[in-house]
C-alpha cells in the first residue's frame, strides 16, 4: 500500500533510502551509477525533495536486494486523482517558479476552464464513470491555483495553431476556454505564442513538453506520449529540450498577434452557436 504523497513521507522514503545505501556501502555516485540514474535525483530523493518513478524504484529494489521495499511504499498521490506517469510532474509543477508549455493539440491543464475539462475528461477510452471523471476534474481545476499567484510561477504558453482549432464540445465550450486564455494573456499572468497552420512543420511536432525552472533544484523537463510521460533530469537533455522550444518559439506569432487569433477564432466558434 503506498504511503501519501506529502513532504513528511517523502522525507522518511529518502531517509530509508539513504540508510540502505550505506549500509550497503555505496556512495550516491556508486548507487546512480548501478540503477541508471543521476546522482543528482538520488540526492534529491534521499533529501525528500524528489520522488522516484515506478521503473526507478524497481531498479532500486533489484540493485539493493530490498525485497520490492521501494515501490511498495513509493509515495503518490491519492489513486485515481492523475495518472502514475504524471504524479512526479505535478508535484514539480506545484514547486516550479518558471513553466514554459508546449501543447501540440489540447489547451494545457492549468489554462483549462471546467467545462473544457469535462469534456476532455470524457473523450478517453476506456470510459469513466461520473465518480471517476469528476475525481480528475477537481484535480485538474485545482492545479489552476498556480496562477493564482500573480508572479509565480512565471508561465508560457506555446500553443500549436490545431489547440484552438479542435473543438471540444459545443462551440460554446470552446469560446469560453479561448476567451479564458486570451483574458489570462491580456491580464499579463501569462505569455501566450501560436504556432500557425501557415508555418508547416516545426521543431515540436513530436509532441507535449513542459520546462520547469526552480529557486533550489535543477530545472527539468516533463514529455508526454501516450499513456506514458517521463520527467527528464539529465541537464545535456534539459538544456536540449529548452533549444528545441525556443527554437520552435522564434518561428511562432508574438504575444499579441497570438492574442489576436485566439480572439477571432473564439468569434468564430460564437457564429458557428448562433
């Protein structure tokens, strides 16, 4: 049964995870070097600030004989709330003081408005009960809150020309979520850059990244696939994925001509209800 995601255990998973490690003799450049990982993130796990994902505390496990002790008790959130591959992210998410987004076709999820995230929610296969939709709803709402916040975290929003284009429910919806975005933008909480249909190919295309920036931690990006999303420490790897989005960031519309088109395609979506 895993224990809950909140500082107090962390702090005792990275304390057990330490005491281990020297009882084993092992440095943390010795243990990082045997479960492929930075001794970066083991530090960070041992001092209670990071968590590991599943496939890292297996490896622990199997490196230290530890009998499956490390992904029995891995910390996470409540069962339901998000996806196990995003339960790291959002952690970081909730620590970062600088967000930069790439969202290739769904409105990222701090900038969605309820009824938009009702009906992503809804689109997964396999479906959800009401219960369970509405579990993921209130967590996706609340993680909103960071922009509560005027000046922290800083937040960019780098949007693919498709995210305001597919509809998601009745135009309505869609109006709403891009007026949301746009008044976000023109209250300066947020950066808002489109990447338009006009440019063709880009250097994002492969798919989500978030760049996370800290006061006392190395910055680091989380990718998204299917099912699947990682978060990447690796500073070579980090310092890459920030090339690529400002690369892709130079070819986008400014700020305000961004602003612009979010507008006139949320009147477009208010004709198409009329």
């Amino acid at each position: 049964m895993a224990i809950e995601d909140n500082p107090k255990s962390r702090e005792t998973y990275g304390a057990e995870l330490k005491r281990r490690r020297e009882a084993a003799g092992l440095t943390q450049e010795e243990l990082s070097r045997r479960v492929v990982m930075s001794r970066t993130h083991i530090a960070h796990i041992e001092a209670g600030r990071r968590r590991p994902d599943v496939e890292d505390a297996r490896r622990l496990d199997r490196v230290m004989d530890s009998g499956g002790f490390f992904e029995r008790f891995l910390p996470s959130l409540k069962e339901g709330k998000v996806a196990e591959h995003f339960a790291e992210a959002l952690e970081l998410e909730r620590q970062a003081k600088v967000i930069r987004e790439y969202a290739p076709k769904l409105v990222p999820g701090v900038l969605q408005t309820e009824s938009y995230a009702r009906e992503v929610l809804s689109s997964g296969f396999p479906s959800k009960t009401e219960a369970e939709r509405d579990r993921l709803l209130g967590t996706r709402l609340a993680r909103a809150r960071i922009l509560d916040d005027f000046h922290s975290p800083v937040f960019w929003a780098l949007l693919d020309e498709a995210v305001l284009r597919r509809g998601a429910g009745c135009p309505k919806v869609m109006s709403e979520q891009l007026r949301h975005i746009a008044d976000l933008g023109e209250s300066r909480r947020i950066r808002v850059h489109v990447l338009p249909f006009s440019l063709g190919l880009h250097s994002l295309l492969e798919g989500f990244v978030s760049l996370m920036w800290f006061d006392d931690l190395p910055p680091v990006a989380y990718v998204e696939a299917l099912k699947t999303g990682r978060v990447l420490e690796v500073l070579s790897v980090v310092r890459e994925c920030q090339a690529v989005y400002d690369h892709a960031l130079g070819d986008a519309l400014s700020h305000r001509e961004s602003l612009a088109l979010i507008r006139t395609v949320a009147e477009e979506y208010e004709h198409a209800q009329q």
